[in-house]
C-alpha cells in the first residue's frame, strides 16, 4: 500500500464564496462533493459531453481502429472525381 503526503494549508474563503487552489489548477474542472457541513471533498475530473460520451465507448474505439485499417488499404485517389462532381452537381 502507497502511503500519499498529505499538504494542508489555510484558505480564507472570501466574499464572494470563493477560494484560490493555486495557479497549477487554473482553468481546470473540478469536483466538489460535501462530505458533511464544513468538509469538503475537491477532486480534478474531466467532464465529457452528453453528445460525446459515445466516443468513450468501447465500440467506437473498434470502429476507429477498424476505419483507420480500411484508410490504410484503401489510399484516397482523385480518379473518378470529375464523375462524382457531376453526379453530386446532378449534371450527369
């Protein structure tokens, strides 16, 4: 079992309900959980959107991995360009 340092130092919360954890965490997300009333838990995290969750999942690293092969076999070629141009125009 690792045994992790604790630091402590002193806060002062200022008016406006807020504290400085130090320039190192700026900008970063972090979770606050209320333990019980004046004990506070505050844990860097990183939040991932709703919309890109997915991304996350086992599945679409298969599918990324699966898409990545097939671009590796199969090189991008301009040879049927003029075609698919007039067919997206709808000019053919």
């Amino acid at each position: 079992m690792v045994a992790l340092a604790t630091q402590a130092s002193v806060k002062v919360i200022g008016a406006n309900g807020q504290i400085s954890l130090g320039k190192q965490f700026a900008g970063r997300q972090v979770l606050v959980e209320e333990k019980e009333p004046g004990v506070w838990l505050v844990r860097t995290a990183t939040v991932v959107p709703d919309n890109e969750r997915w991304l996350h999942q086992a599945q679409a690293g298969t599918d990324l991995q699966n898409a990545l092969t097939w671009s590796q076999t199969n090189p991008p070629a301009d040879a049927d360009a003029d075609a698919l141009l007039e067919r997206l125009n709808g000019t053919d």
